[in-house]
C-alpha cells in the first residue's frame, strides 16, 4: 500500500494523516477532488482505528415524528405538510404518551424525537410531551428537536435560547439532534431553505446546550446544489465550533434523496457518498465519532463505510420513520440486532451496543478497549 499511496495525487496529504498533522481547507477540497479512493479509503481508517480501533457501535432505540406539520416550505424536504393537507399528522401527548408505554422495561437506549413547526401547537406541547416520556421511560435517553425546532420554541413562547433549553432539559430532554444545518453556506441555504435558521443561530444554540453540559450531534446535508468547496466550508465550521466547546459527539453526514420534493437534484453516487465519509472523518480531527445513518445510506453502503471511517451505525429500529422514506429511500423500517451485529462483523470490525454517550454495553468490548 505504501508504495501505491506514493504515486497517488494526494500522497502528501496522507503523509500528512500519518504523522497526525492538522489538515486545513485546501487538503479538504483536494481530497474531495481525488478519485484514488484507495487513498482516501486508508487515510480515513487509518483516524477511525486510532480512536476506535476496530469498534463499530450501535444503539438500541425508537423514532417519534409528533407531527409533520409545517409553516416552512424547504426545498429538500418530503417530510412536511401543511395544515389540513392529506397525509398531516400532529399526535396529541397523551397518544404519544400511550405509544411509548408500550416499550417500558425493554432496554430502550434512546428515543429520538423530531418533527415540524407546527403553527398553532403551544409550547407547552413539548414540555408536556417530554414530561410525559420522562415519566413513563425513565430509563431512556430523550434526544429531540432539530436547533431550528428550538428558534421556533424561542418563538412562540417568547424567552430567549438559553431559558427554552434549561425548561426543555428540566422537563426531560437529554440531547439535541443534528437537523437542521443543511449546508451552512449563506448562498445554499438562500436556494434550498430560505426561511430557516442560519449557521450562527445553529451553533448559538447547540453552545448553549454544550455549555449546560448536554453533548448532541450534528449533521450535513450533501448530494444537491452544493460544491466540494461548501461541503469543506461546512466541515470546518464544525470543527471551528468544537474547538471551542467540545460538545459534539458524533458528525452524520444525510445523502439527499430526490423524490417528492421541489428540488428534484439527482441522487449522489457511490463515490460521493464514500469520499463525503472519508473527508468528513480525516477532517474533523475533535470530533470523536463518525456515523453512517443506514435508513438513509442503505446496509450495503454502511457496511462499505466502516472502511471509510465510519465508527457507528445509529440504530437498530425506526418503526414508521418518515423523513427518507417520504423522500424514496428503499431501506427497511427496521433491522434487528443479531442482523446489523452480522453487517458489522462482515466488515471486519466488532461490534457494540452503546448509550446515548457512546459508552459501551457490551462488557467484553469494554474490556478489551481497557
């Protein structure tokens, strides 16, 4: 390998990996311009193994949509409705509260709460919701809501970030998700989702959360109108942010998928998908986990991706999520444990049931990592 790596057009920048230099904006646009995915593919594992050895977690959980209800009209989004339009859902609280009965002292590690500006639901909605799984799961990590839900939050009560934040938590919630951040270019986000939250009230946001000790995940939204140059510049803004608060666990990068929305962009290749991987892992040098999100990127893919960085593959279950099916994704609702622990060993790495913080369960891979 080594003597291949030397006649690659990024050779440098792997030497660069190995002897655990910093890679700056110019590395990341040449290595998204590369095609030797060979390279890409070892510089990549090669970070991934240093942090994780040979480790690809998972976690056991379920996936709440309380209402796709939404005033907003993104470009990239199949998941919305407006008021009264065929297909629009809201769940009153105490049916969401009846569902999530159903899974008390099961293991359930997290449940993952998500959904849409809803205009005429009150704030008290959210508070009450997140009362209510506290108290029927105690157990169960609550991670809900996108930044742009929280702005919204901010909205319709009045009271300033931090305030929503520590009533959110005070009332159950455990972490924030990584939605909303699209691309943070001003000129992409001005095409695909004018009307929502830009980058500086993104980060403002998940600081807030950092900074009362929560720790959430943040996400890139790639394979439409942005270039190579926007994605750097959305990987880097990330890792300008962590470098300040450290509160990001993990990075998950959501091909877009085409059908049923105004977009209409075709779907990213293999190709893209695995060097988006690649880049993201040997760019973001202080973020400590890489995801591949397999109900939008398919088994075989995240199966392909634990070679390209990839150290976690999200979750076993996702009874009736909405967001990549009603935008086309083929992939099944759910998989079970045994199957996605075989996907893993398959690739040649171990497998392990985590938390919501990424501590492992299974005690042999504990130990073998002590």
């Amino acid at each position: 390998m080594i003597s291949l790596l030397a006649r690659s057009d990024i050779a440098d920048i792997v030497a660069k990996v190995e002897s655990g230099q910093r890679l700056d904006a110019s590395d990341g646009l040449r290595l998204f311009r590369s095609n030797d995915l060979a390279a890409l593919g070892y510089a990549a594992n090669l970070v991934r193994e240093r942090r994780h050895g040979d480790v690809t977690t998972y976690i056991v959980n379920r996936y709440l949509h309380y209402s796709n209800v939404c005033w907003d009209t993104c470009k990239f989004c199949s998941f919305y409705r407006k008021p009264g339009e065929p297909g629009s859902f809201t769940r009153p609280v105490d049916d969401i509260v009846r569902w999530a009965a159903q899974f008390a002292g099961q293991g359930i590690a997290e449940l993952h709460i998500v959904g849409g500006l809803h205009p005429s639901l009150k704030y008290d909605y959210y508070l009450d919701m997140l009362r209510g799984l506290r108290a029927t799961l105690p157990g169960t990590s609550l991670k809900g809501f996108t930044a742009v839900e929280v702005d919204w939050f901010c909205r319709i009560s009045r009271k300033p970030a931090a305030v929503v934040m520590h009533e959110l938590h005070q009332a159950g919630l455990d972490s924030l998700t990584g939605g909303g951040a699209e691309i943070f270019a001003p000129h992409i986000r001005r095409q695909i989702c004018p009307n929502k939250i830009d980058a500086a009230r993104y980060f403002e946001i998940h600081g807030i959360a950092h900074d009362m000790g929560l720790k959430t995940q943040v996400t890139m939204l790639y394979g439409h109108i942005e270039s190579d140059q926007d994605r750097v510049d959305h990987i880097l803004r990330v890792r300008e942010h962590q470098d300040r608060t450290g509160g990001f666990q993990v990075f998950i990068p959501l091909a877009y998928h085409p059908e049923n929305n105004a977009m209409k962009a075709p779907r990213a290749t293999g190709m893209t998908d695995l060097k988006v991987y690649a880049v993201s892992r040997l760019l973001l040098d202080n973020v400590p986990h890489l995801k591949c999100y397999w109900i939008s990127a398919g088994l075989k893919l995240a199966q392909v991706a634990l070679s390209y960085g990839v150290d976690d593959l999200d979750g076993i279950v996702y009874e009736h999520e909405r967001i990549f099916h009603d935008a086309g994704s083929s992939t099944p609702q759910h998989v079970s444990e045994d199957a996605l622990r075989k996907l893993i060993t398959e690739a040649g790495r171990l497998p392990a049931r985590r938390d919501a913080r990424y501590n492992l369960l299974d005690n042999a891979v504990a130990r073998s990592n002590a």
